[in-house]
C-alpha cells in the first residue's frame, strides 16, 4: 500500500479540497489519510467492481459492495453519474449522494466525412476494453450485413480476433484518429451490463452516430427514450432499428452535455464545505517527515 507516499504526495500539493476518484490502492491510502486527519473529502462511483469481480472471479455481489460501502461512507459527497447509480447505490446502503454527470468534448467529436472507414456498410463500431466485464461478445456474435470494428484493447483481444477472424480488431486510437473511427461508423454497439454511465455513448452522439445497447443503467440515463438510437434486450434488433436514427439528433442530444455544466455540479458537490474551514491559508499546514511517518507540525 502507497500510504506514506501519498502522505507526502498530498502534504507536498497543499491542496484545498481532496476528491479521490477511485477505489483502488491509491484511493484507499487517499482515504487513510484523510480519515486519520479528519481532512472532509469526496469520493466518485465510476465503475460498478463488485459486478466485474463477480463476471471474473464470482466474488459475491453483496461481499464486495460492504466493501465499496466502507470506503465511500466518511466522504462528504459520493458523486454518481445517472439517476439509476443513485437509486442502486442507495439501496446498498450508501449515503451521501450527489449527482456529477459527464461532459463530452464538442470540438473534437464531431460528424465528419464517412469515408474514413473504406469497408462493406453499415459498420458497427465498439470503442472500449477489450474484456470479458464488458460483454463485448454480445456483439461480436450478432449475425448482421456490414462490417463490425473494435477499437480498444484488453485481455481477451488475443482470444476474440482469433475466434473472430471477420471482425476489424483496431487497436488503441486517441485524439483526432479516434473521432475519425466514430464518426465513420454507421451504429455504435454498446454491449456492457455494467458501466455506470459510459461516455463513449456520447462521443459517438456528438459524431452524429446512433447508439444500439441493452436497456440497462448507463443507457437508460444517457439516451433513455431519446430518438438516437435504440435501447432493447435483443441487442440485433437494437442495432438494426438505431440504423434509423437522425444524425442530427444525436449530435443535439451530445450537445446538452457540456463540460461546463459538469464542472458546475462538481463545484456544487464541494460547496457545503468551503476549503479556507478546513485548510487555513488555502492549503494543508506545512509538514515534516520523523523516520517512517508523516507528522503535521501544525494541527488542522
């Protein structure tokens, strides 16, 4: 565990809020100091682990949301993204929610020209892990007319583009080469049961490209009954009926969720307690370093 250098990462930053992101290694030392001296904090629910380790390893459910619940219960706000996350969260017990939803870059996600991607059409585009917790098979499966491309990586890349030698495996894309993939596909195929919201749902809106998923959260909160794309348990049906959807419409719908709102609500997640009442001087006190431990020299 990272404790004592964290210590240090965070004395030396000085910071006047501490938000911490994740429940991995590094968020639990976060949360190990700031507990240790009563630093208020906030935390994030991104990814839904218990349901991952459950596809992995078939870690009870319930084993790994006490877990989950341990380390989001001093914080003084646990964003989510989506009503949905919200409402199952609450009913494993967790406090404290608020809502923190996500923005998607306009500029860089766009409709662009098609031609991009010279293969048969319609093509289905999957931009994301390439990993069993995503239930991309689903859609390498499907028995469809066009092409199927997947721009991603993972564990189980190795074993599915053998299994599935017509499919385009493409690898890792960022910036202006990623954008290109999305907006020259005809459908993005959303697969997962388990992203709590999946902002690739946007990029591929704000392209003008319609969505095909299972009627699960994420989904529903993103597109719920918008026209852009379709949301159905037969996940073929989904993609065949999201081939209908307006361009025009999806790439409005992208619109509405700007990083300006989104910061917005972070800031408000913050709000109810100021950082000069926490940290005196916009910052935490100055410290010094005694053997293997990080002592304050200074209360807070």
């Amino acid at each position: 565990m990272p404790s004592r250098r964290m210590a240090r990462i965070i004395e030396g930053f000085r910071p006047c809020v501490v938000h911490i992101a994740t429940e991995g290694p590094l968020g639990f030392a976060a949360r190990s100091y700031c507990t240790k001296r009563k630093v208020p904090f906030t935390t994030a629910f991104h990814t839904k682990f218990p349901e991952y380790l459950n596809a992995r390893a078939h870690v009870p459910v319930k084993w790994t949301y006490k877990v989950m619940r341990h380390f989001h219960e001093p914080s003084q706000s646990v964003m989510v993204a989506t009503q949905t996350v919200e409402n199952e969260l609450a009913q494993h017990g967790f406090r404290n929610i608020k809502r923190w939803s996500r923005g998607v870059d306009t500029q860089l996600f766009r409709p662009r020209d098609k031609s991009f991607l010279n293969l048969p059409r319609p093509i289905a585009l999957y931009v994301g892990r390439v990993a069993v917790e995503k239930n991309i098979e689903a859609f390498l499966a499907l028995n469809q007319p066009g092409s199927k491309v997947v721009v991603g990586d993972g564990p189980q890349l190795a074993q599915l583009s053998r299994k599935y030698p017509d499919v385009i495996f493409a690898g890792v894309k960022e910036g202006e080469e990623l954008a290109k993939y999305f907006a020259a596909a005809d459908v993005f195929v959303f697969p997962s049961l388990t992203d709590t919201f999946g902002l690739v749902l946007l990029e591929a809106l704000a392209c003008g490209v319609p969505v095909a998923a299972y009627p699960v959260a994420g989904p529903l909160d993103v597109i719920g009954d918008a026209p852009v794309g379709c949301l159905n348990a037969d996940l073929g049906v989904a993609v065949r009926k999201a081939l209908d959807a307006s361009p025009d419409a999806c790439r409005a719908h992208a619109e509405s969720y700007s990083w300006d709102s989104s910061v917005a609500q972070f800031l408000a997640n913050i709000a109810p307690f100021p950082p000069e009442r926490f940290f005196p001087g916009g910052g935490l006190p100055p410290t010094e370093f005694k053997g293997d431990s990080t002592v304050a020299v200074s209360p807070i």
